[in-house]
C-alpha cells in the first residue's frame, strides 16, 4: 500500500494524532514554531522533516527534557500534550502501541 503524498493533518492522523507526526506537530506548538491552528493538512513529507529538525534543534536548548523547559513552556507543554491524551483515550487510544515492545 502507497503511502499519501501529503500528509492528513493532526486532527485526521490515526490515534488521535498520537503517532511521531503529531508528536512533532504538538511540540512545534509548544516552542511556537507553528501556530496551534496549523494542523499541517495537506504538507509534504519535506515540510513535515523541516519542521521536525525545527523542534529538535528547541528541544536541544533544554537537553531534551521537559524538566528543563521554563515554566512557560513547561506549563504550555502540558496543557497541548495532556489535551492531546484525554481527546486521544476518548478515541480508543491506550499507549499499548508505543509502549508493547517494552515488556
């Protein structure tokens, strides 16, 4: 099965968006890279890498952890990824998928 040329946007992803896309998506979200209103509906897979090494060049100013956020970003951090969850858990979401391998 061929993979789509674009990309469905965060608010059509699968598991409610909770796939590494939509992961990037909320991130760039939190680092204001993007507005919270770009779902990325429609962007080639060159837009979606682009922004992904966007993020992760953020993330490296706070080596990676969340903890090391300022509480700004900490505190918008939490409130866009735990959204994230509660819409995802509503949609059927569990983590199993991320989560299977470490058992």
């Amino acid at each position: 099965m061929k993979k789509p040329d674009k990309y469905v946007g965060i608010n059509n992803d699968i598991y409610g968006g909770m796939t590494p896309i939509g992961k990037i998506i909320r991130d760039a979200w939190v680092f204001g890279i993007i507005p919270e209103s770009e779902t990325c509906e429609g962007w080639l897979p060159a837009g979606i890498e682009n922004l992904m090494k966007k993020v992760n060049d953020e993330w490296d100013k706070y080596g990676c952890l969340v903890s090391n956020l300022p509480e700004a970003l900490r505190e918008r951090h939490a409130r866009i990824h735990g959204e994230a969850f509660e819409k995802a858990r509503a949609a059927g979401w569990s983590g199993e998928l991320e989560t299977g391998d470490e058992e």
